[in-house]
C-alpha cells in the first residue's frame, strides 16, 4: 500500500539484545517534525518503572528528518510497519509490544493496533488522539498537515478504534488548541468496545503541554498501572 521504497531512520533506547525479552513501547511521534524535537519524550517513556525497563522506538515518517519519500497516509502506515519488522527480526513478540500514538500520530497506531500488520500490540496508548481528517476540517483544527493526507477524507481513527479489542488508555487535556477534547478525544473515547479502557482528562493541558500540567510522576504512573495491570 505505500508508493514506493524509501529509507526511514529511527532511534531505539535500549539494549537491541534484550528486545528479545523485553517489553517495547513503539512511541508514534507528530509527523510535523523530526524525533529531535521529540526525544525528551522518548527518554520520558524509557523511564516508566525502573529506569530502562522498557525498550522505546521512534522513527521519522517519510519526508521528515532525514527519513527519505514522500508524506501521505499511506506511507505513514508503511513506516510504522518497516518499524514493526525491525522489532520482529530482533526477536519482539505481541505479548510484549505496546504502541503509543500522538496527535495525528494517534492514526498509525490505532491502525496498527486494529489491523493485520507486523506485529499487533497487546495495549494502545493514544494521547490528544485525532478522531478524522473530517472533524478536524469541521473543528477549523490549527493542525497542519500535508494535503497528501486529506484527498479523500479517508483518515477516520474513530472508526478504527471501533476494531480495537486490546485495552486502551487514553489521555487528553481540557484545553487542547489543536484536537479539541469534545471534537476528538471525545469521541474515539467512545467508540472504543474493547475488554478495558481507561480515561485520563488532564485540566488545564493544551496540545503540547500534557506531562508538565498533569505531572511527571503522576504520568509515569499512570502509565505504569496501566502497562502492568
């Protein structure tokens, strides 16, 4: 489904002979920007529990960073992919995979999460989630995003969420500038009919201010409890 084969860059933290045994967090960064702007993140989620016991992932979609192609939707979904068989070839199985989406980001691992690729994580993690390319037209969503993305409409994670058995956590803040709460979180909130879900509405977070306002600590438990319960 992707147009064409292009080179991806990614970073891992951890050790790649552990990936093996470990668990592993595939964090799906905003194809806005490249993993710099998103590395303090990553390290955050390397730091759930004791320090490192989790191996971290995160790429760049095609046509950011140095990651090589064009940026569309289709692509997007192949890049997580080329990601997932990564992980496989070092040894990672579902029971051991979580993703974690961001934002637009949210789009690739609720489709991973949903459909049949490489590996299918056995917990999803979505914050500020993007409920549809039509919400976000509707909502006048500051979002920028190549138009590649919206020819036919077709990115829709309330839908796909819809397919999603795993269990879920989702977190979203009050005041988030860009996906509404209301507009977005909302909603894929909701359409999720899987074994468990948990909610966590931070007050006060905007779109990019989410473990600050909620805390640290509090954050890293939180995804902590939900990770191991």
């Amino acid at each position: 489904s992707s147009e064409g084969s292009a080179k991806i860059y990614d970073v891992y933290i951890g050790k790649p002979e552990r990936i093996a045994t470990d668990t592993i967090i595939l964090y799906c960064h905003v194809n806005a920007d490249h993993m710099d702007r998103y590395w303090n993140r990553a390290k955050i989620l390397a730091n759930i529990g004791t320090k490192y016991r989790y191996g971290v992932m995160m790429f760049d979609y095609r046509g950011y960073g140095m990651s090589e192609g064009a940026p569309t939707e289709a692509n997007m979904y192949a890049d997580a992919d080329a990601a997932l068989k990564w992980l496989k070839s070092k040894g990672l199985t579902n029971d051991r995979f979580i993703i974690y989406g961001y934002s637009l980001c949210t789009c690739p691992a609720t489709e991973v999460t949903a459909n049949n690729f490489t590996l299918k994580p056995f917990k999803l993690m979505l914050e500020a989630p993007f409920a549809s390319s039509a919400a976000m037209i509707q909502g006048a969503s500051k979002l920028a995003l190549p138009p590649s993305y919206f020819t036919n409409n077709v990115i829709d994670n309330a839908e796909e969420i819809k397919k999603v058995q795993q269990p879920f956590m989702w977190m979203h803040g009050t005041k988030d500038d860009f996906l509404s709460i209301d507009g977005h979180g909302e909603i894929v909130y909701a359409n999720h009919k899987g074994t468990y879900k948990e909610a966590h509405r931070i007050e006060g977070a905007v779109h990019n201010d989410f473990p600050t306002i909620w805390g640290y600590s509090a954050y890293l438990n939180a995804l902590e409890k939900f990770i191991t319960r």
